[in-house]
C-alpha cells in the first residue's frame, strides 16, 4: 500500500537578541502604550500558529539547506507551510529579532543566487545522517506530489514574481506568496502571551491559518506548477 501524502510545517529559527526586550513590548502592548508592529513573531510564535493549523509535522530548520534535507527525508509532500520571515524576492530561515525590526541571515536563505546555484547543472548537495550522502535536485522534486504546493507565511514573500517563478521552476510545484505584511496579532494576558494569530492584518487574523483564503489576489501571488523540465546537463 502507497504511502499517503504529507503536510510539512516548516518554521525558521528567530530569537530575540534580548528577551527582556520582548517583556517590556508585550506589557507595553497589554497597556496600550504601544503598537503591536514594535513585536516580530519568534521560533515558538512560529510553532503556536503551525500547530493550530492541525495538520502535519512541524519542524524548526535555520537553512535552505536543511529544508531540503527535510523534503528529502520525507517523502510524498502535498504541502508544505513555511512560517518564518523574509522580505521582497528573500525567505530567511534564521536571524535574530529586535524592537521593530527583524534581522536575517542571507547565506542560508532562500534567495535568488542560492537557487540559480541549486539550479545549475553542477548544483547538488550533501544531508549528513550516519555519513553525508549526495542529493540533486531531481531527487527533490520526486518527493512532492503532482498537486503539490508550498506556502510561503513570511511578509512580503509573493511580492515579486520572479523570485516565485524561480522558485517554481526550481521545485516545480505550486508556490503561494503574499504581497504584504503577514499579521502576527499577539494576545497578552498579565505581560504574558496568551495566544497568537496570523492574518492579512490585524483586523483579519485567524487561529487556524488554513482559514486564510490563498485565493485573494488583492493579498496574494501564486505561481502553479508547470510541466516538469529536465535538469540541463553539464557541457563536456
């Protein structure tokens, strides 16, 4: 019997530089003294929300590099979540988080050099298990399902298309992006968090982020899946 097909969350490694930076925000927030946008989602935000999806594994990955380890381990993906941040044609996977800024790593994101790379006829990588294994992009592809799609929950991800083309090309499954901000709203009870939502802004935030409708053009880009191209071979 076929093994039934997979939802990944995937959330990047965000940490506050300073965390009694984020108590004082968030008793801040609580007294309406000051605006939630001061506040950026970390790795634990990042986990509430995906578990609140109640659906698939979610697991915390700091590179595009161990994202396709992920994909390689897993086997037949439908979908694929990634909550995380990143800004116009740059989804980063690890950084650190400051009062009203977010600060991201560019060497392990996924950008548009990192993929050209990964996309190039000599491009391959190594997942390190028991030993270091060698791993092309084909190998990456026949781990999705025909209908596949991946979401991209990170702030400004789908504003430019050619970084959403590029992915697809490279992938070659259906790729979701929004074109602004994504909304965290944070729920603070006694300078604590009580709970935390995603949205297209504050006024729209949900619990369940598959409530979110992914066929909004006014919020969102998708570029869906072409036929598959094969990988172009090296010149002797």
């Amino acid at each position: 019997m076929a093994a039934s097909a997979s939802e990944i969350n995937i959330i990047g490694t965000f940490e506050w530089k300073n965390s009694r930076e984020e108590a004082a925000i968030l008793r801040e927030i609580e007294e309406g003294k000051s605006i939630a946008t001061v506040w950026n989602p970390s790795t634990d935000d990042f986990d509430l929300v995906a578990r609140h999806g109640k659906n698939g594994t979610t697991i915390r990955i700091n590179s595009l590099l161990q994202l396709l380890g992920v994909i390689i381990q897993t086997g037949s993906i439908s979908r694929i979540n990634v909550f995380t941040h990143a800004s116009r044609a740059f989804v980063a996977f690890q950084g650190y988080l400051v009062r009203g800024d977010v600060l991201m790593d560019t060497k392990t994101a996924m950008s548009l050099d990192n993929l050209d790379t990964l996309n190039s006829p000599e491009g391959f990588f190594l997942i390190r298990g028991g030993k270091k294994q060698k791993f092309f992009l084909q190998d990456v592809r026949k781990r999705f399902t025909t209908n596949a799609v991946i979401v991209l929950y990170a702030c400004h991800s789908g504003v430019d298309l050619d970084f959403l083309n590029t992915i697809q090309d490279t992938i070659q499954v259906t790729v979701i992006g929004f074109k602004r901000d994504i909304a965290y709203k944070v729920n603070v009870v006694g300078g604590r968090k009580h709970s935390v939502e995603i949205g297209y802004d504050l006024t729209q935030t949900k619990t369940n982020f598959h409530d979110l409708n992914l066929n909004d053009p006014e919020h969102v880009n998708r570029v869906s899946r072409k036929a598959p191209q094969p990988v172009p071979k090296s010149k002797p």
